[in-house]
C-alpha cells in the first residue's frame, strides 16, 4: 500500500484537466469557450479563419481540403487583438495578425468562423470552405477532412457562425 491508502501499482491519480461546464443557464447552452493554442501566421489571418498546422507552431489557411488533414483549428485571437480571444459577430472576418504575427487557434470548443455558403442544417460536419480561403463550409464532408460540427445557420456567404471544433458527430 502507498502511504495513501492506494494498492501500489493498480491505482492511476486524475489528469489536471476540470470538467468544463459550457452553459450557465438552461437558455443559451451552448456557450464558447475550449482550448487554445498560440503560434505563428504563415500568411494573414483574420477573425474566424479556419486554419491547419503548416510547420511547427505555424498556421496557414487554404481553400485545399488536402491541407486540412492534421491539426485545425480557428483563429480567436492575434496580434491585433493583444492576444485576447474576440468572438462578437462584428470582428468575425477582420484581422487577427500580419503574415509572421502571433495567432491564437481554438482547437477544441465552440468558437465563431464565416460562411462560405448559405449552410442551412445545423449539427452537419464542417469542413473548410470550398470558394473562400479560411471560411468554413460543407462541400468534401466525406473525405474525413473535418473541421468540426455546425451549431448555426447561415443564409448567405460570409455570416459568422458558431461551429464545435474538433466534434465529430
């Protein structure tokens, strides 16, 4: 036994990660928020761009769904927004940093991007945009090049809306 009780060996301690509640209340309960990675823009980058892991800590955005198989994520922050996370609807789509700036990349959670389409049906898979560099959009869902799921509607290209990044259905 372990001077804690515990039989040696069989016993494993809880990893430092909380469980994070992502509401506050039952009338809007699906809030933003997840876990967030900085690094380095390989070109610039706005507010809600979806984005792949180039090279190290450098993110690049592309409308080439090969590019998005490894690590995505949406920018939520940069340079321009003094590293905070900005998610109203009106900087969804300005600049988050210059080419070479600092970048902040939601990996995992609920976060803002823009349309590249109307995307009518909320809970489908989300993938990069197929017009618009750094949108997001359905086209190619099959080809497991995901970048998350769908929380709301869009009526037209370029509406900023919620996706859960890293979920797949």
């Amino acid at each position: 036994m372990s001077d804690k009780g515990y039989p040696e060996g069989g016993s494993h301690h809880p990893t430092n990660l909380p469980y994070v509640r992502h509401s506050e209340s039952d009338y809007y309960p699906m809030r933003m928020g997840g876990t967030v990675r900085q690094g380095m823009a390989a070109s610039a980058l706005l507010i809600g761009d979806v984005v792949y892991l180039s090279a190290v800590d450098t993110w690049a955005k592309s409308n080439a769904f090969a590019n998005y198989t490894g690590l995505v994520g949406i920018v939520v922050g940069g340079d321009n927004t003094y590293m905070d996370i900005v998610q109203t609807d009106n900087v969804i789509g300005t600049p988050a940093c210059a080419t070479g700036g600092n970048v902040v990349v939601m990996t995992y959670g609920i976060c803002k991007a823009l349309s590249d389409a109307a995307l009518a049906t909320v809970n489908s898979i989300l993938t990069v945009g197929a017009t618009t560099a750094g949108r997001i959009g359905t086209a190619n869902a099959a080809t497991g090049n995901i970048v998350g799921v769908q929380l709301d509607t869009a009526t037209a290209a370029a509406q900023p809306i919620r996706v859960f990044v890293g979920a797949r259905r």
